[in-house]
C-alpha cells in the first residue's frame, strides 16, 4: 500500500465521522405505538425506553425482512450455481 501517515489518520478520521454518522441518523431510536413515547434496541434486540437502559420493556419485535433477504440468497446461490455449471 502506497499511503502516508497523514493520509492514513485522515482515513481513519473519516471512518470516525461516517461511523458517528451511522449511529445518529440510521441507527436512531425508533417509535413505538405512542409517538410520544421513544424506544431504543440494544445489541441483542431487547427494547427500552430511553433514558431507562436497565428496564426491559417485554415486546415482540417482527422483522418484515427476512423473507426477502431468504430470496436473495436463494437467487444468489441458484445464480453461482449456474454460473459455476456453465
């Protein structure tokens, strides 16, 4: 790799900001039923209100995306296979 020291610190100083970025804006709270009332999910998908990260709020949470990302898997998968028999 042909990089410098400064231009090194300034790629990791961009992955910072782009990392802060991630965190604030994609990744922010997001609502339950009452607008008023805003609900964060650890690392581990279990809900809490914000301010109280100690109290677990018991909910079920039903990801919408899973047959889809199970399809695109499927069609990668068929796709590499024919690719590799042709």
């Amino acid at each position: 790799m042909d990089e410098t020291a400064d231009n090194a610190w300034l790629n990791a100083r961009l992955g910072n900001a782009i990392d802060v970025w991630v965190d604030r804006t994609l990744n922010r709270p997001q609502l339950g039923y009452d607008p008023a009332q805003a609900y964060g999910m650890d690392a581990n998908g279990n809900l809490y209100q914000l301010g109280q990260t100690n109290s677990q709020v018991v909910a079920q949470v039903n990801s919408t995306k899973g047959g889809n990302n199970n399809l695109l898997l499927l069609v990668l998968i068929v796709g590499a296979i024919v690719m590799v028999a042709k």
